[in-house]
C-alpha cells in the first residue's frame, strides 16, 4: 500500500468515526455516507424519503462531492427544492475500486472544506 493509499484509510477511518460521534452510528459503508450529504445538500431536514428519493439524494451526494474537483456544476433546484447538476467535464473511465478511491478522497474533502468536520 503506498502512503497516499494509507493516508486515504486512516482519513476514511477518522471521517467514519466523527459522524459515528455526531450521529450516535457509524455509517456502514460510503453509500451510507453518500447518503448523509444527499441528506445535507438538500437541506429538508430528517424526512422520510421513497427508494427513488433515496436514489436521488446519492446521485446528489456524488454530483456535489465531484463538483469540487469542477466536474459537475449546480444548474439550480426544481419546483420542489431538489438540486440538479449538469456535467461540466467528464469523469475519466475508472475501475471499481478506483472510483470507490476518488469518491472516498472527494467526500473527505466536502466534509473538511465545505463542513469543516475534521
């Protein structure tokens, strides 16, 4: 494992371990942290949410956290207050796992920068 790969799980392990803190659970995988900022970004509080809701607030999470790095870009919200994002530059073709590695690097930025959580 090179140094950078080390540095990506203690700071995973530390972002897990925050929002376990702040939620009183730890979330189970990067779905479930994905979930947390879809949650966030469209700012209605604890509501219940449909399955396709559910699907939605990732896609948002995913679209906001990448937006960092200017691959998506904010378009405006919908009627209902939901975000809507456009691609500004297309992600490059990745395996699993690598994808898994960029989401991971942009959700621990979104919390440091965005949230300032660690």
């Amino acid at each position: 494992m090179t140094n950078v790969d080390e540095q990506l799980v203690e700071e995973w392990e530390e972002l897990l371990n925050v929002l376990e803190k702040v939620l009183g659970k730890r979330p189970a995988d990067l779905n479930g942290v994905l979930f947390l900022i879809g949650v966030q970004e469209l700012g209605k509080g604890p509501i219940t949410f449909t399955k396709e809701q559910k699907q939605d607030l990732m896609h948002i999470a995913i679209c906001k956290v990448l937006s960092l790095s200017g691959f998506y870009e904010l378009e405006g919200l919908d009627k209902d207050g939901w975000p809507h994002w456009r691609v500004v530059e297309k992600l490059p073709h990745f395996s699993l796992i690598s994808q898994e590695t960029l989401l991971k690097m942009h959700v621990i930025r979104y919390f440091k920068e965005e949230l300032e959580f660690f």
